[in-house]
C-alpha cells in the first residue's frame, strides 16, 4: 500500500514570494492553477491513499468556495 501525506498549504504555493510584504500574507493567495499542479502530481505518483494537511474546506481562496479535499 502506498500512503502519500503531503501539506498543501491551503493550496497557495511557496517559496519566496509566499510571505511577500508579511509574514502569512501567503496564505491570503488564491489556489489557482497550483491546485491543479499538485493534483496532477498526486495523480503521476498514484498513492492508494492520500493524507492532506492544511485543506481549505471552502474559503475564498478556491474558485466558488469549493472544498480542496473534494476537487
């Protein structure tokens, strides 16, 4: 069986322009096409089971307040 857990950070991306001006301001970032990015790579690594941490559950962040676990 092949586990993935992997932290989405909400969906926003990272690196260094994530905490531009303040720290956290990342996390006010829509998901955008980085959630699809991440769902094409769980899909490449092909897990039985995926364990995701910091999962918006429908905020707006996601496109019409959409449940990230869901999409």
């Amino acid at each position: 069986m092949r586990f993935l857990l992997y932290n989405i950070r909400y969906g926003t991306g990272s690196g260094p322009h994530f905490h531009r001006l303040l720290p956290g301001m990342g996390y006010l970032r829509r998901t955008g096409p980085r959630l699809e990015s991440l769902i094409d790579w769980f899909r490449e690594l092909d897990p039985d089971v995926i364990g995701l941490v910091e999962v918006d559950v429908g905020s707006y962040r996601t496109a019409g307040g959409r449940n990230q676990a869901e999409i």
